[in-house]
C-alpha cells in the first residue's frame, strides 16, 4: 500500500486551513487550536514548509506564517515533496545507482511512466481544490449515457 506519512497529513490540513484565509498571517498556536494538531508537531510541519518555499515566516508580536502564493498555485504534489522529498514510487524512479538489480531489469523505464502519471494526478490537484466542499459520491458520478459516446 501507498502511505503518505501523518505528516504530510497534518501538512495538508494546516495549509487548508490556512488556506481558507490567505490574505493574513497566521500564528502557530491559531493553528493548532484551529486544527486540533498538537502545537509542537504544528511547529514543526510549518517550519518543514517555510524551508521547502510553500510558508514565509513573519517575525514580531504579529508575526506567523503566510502562504507565499494562493491557494490555486500550491499542488498537493508540492506539499507532498515538502514533507516526503521527491515524489517516487521505486529507487529507481530517482536514481539507478541505489538498485542492484538496475542491469538486469527491463522495466525500469515502466516505473518512470507510472511515477510521471501519479506525479502528473497530484499536480492536478491544488490546496483550493481541498478546500472546496466535499462533494457526495452521486455528484461524482457519471452518468452511464456519457460512457458510451
């Protein structure tokens, strides 16, 4: 199974909430009393963010974290590559150098084209999608006459 670490889910729902009001700057402690995520790992998660460029950081008595740009420009591949590093599904989706069996796989290039997908379905989501109400499972559907044109 495929797991991103709590992290990068407590990474996801401070943004979201932060999202929600991105004209201001927001304080950690509002964060965490606004998110129910412990104040220490919010520290933490949002100075993990201001390093990767997603938060700027704001010294003073007002001070706090802003998102650097609006919510429509920040993917949850950028959050996710914040958090976890680049985004790969095998070693060698990075680097051939860390598999022993680089010589002899033949399908290697195959793990590139499903890494570039997943990579490309996350991109496609922004933090104003995760924001927008959650929509029930027959307003996702499709409708069956659209399947067969």
């Amino acid at each position: 199974m495929l797991k991103l670490s709590k992290l990068t889910d407590y990474a996801t729902v401070i943004l979201s909430c932060m999202a929600r009001d991105d004209s201001r700057v927001h304080a950690a402690l509002e964060i965490s009393e606004a998110t129910g995520i412990a104040q220490p790992t919010v520290s933490k998660v949002l100075k993990m963010l201001v390093k990767a460029g997603v938060l700027s950081s704001v010294r003073g008595a007002k001070g706090g974290y802003a998102l650097t740009r609006t919510p429509e420009k920040i993917t949850v591949a950028t959050v996710i590559s914040a958090v976890e590093g680049p985004i790969a599904l095998t070693e060698c989706s990075q680097s051939h150098r860390s598999c022993e069996q680089a010589s002899g796989c033949h399908i290697q290039g195959h793990w590139n084209l499903v890494n570039q997908k997943i990579f490309n379905a996350l991109e496609s989501v922004t933090l104003a999608d995760m924001i927008l109400p959650v929509r029930s499972p027959q307003e996702v559907a499709i409708p069956v006459t659209s399947l067969y044109r």
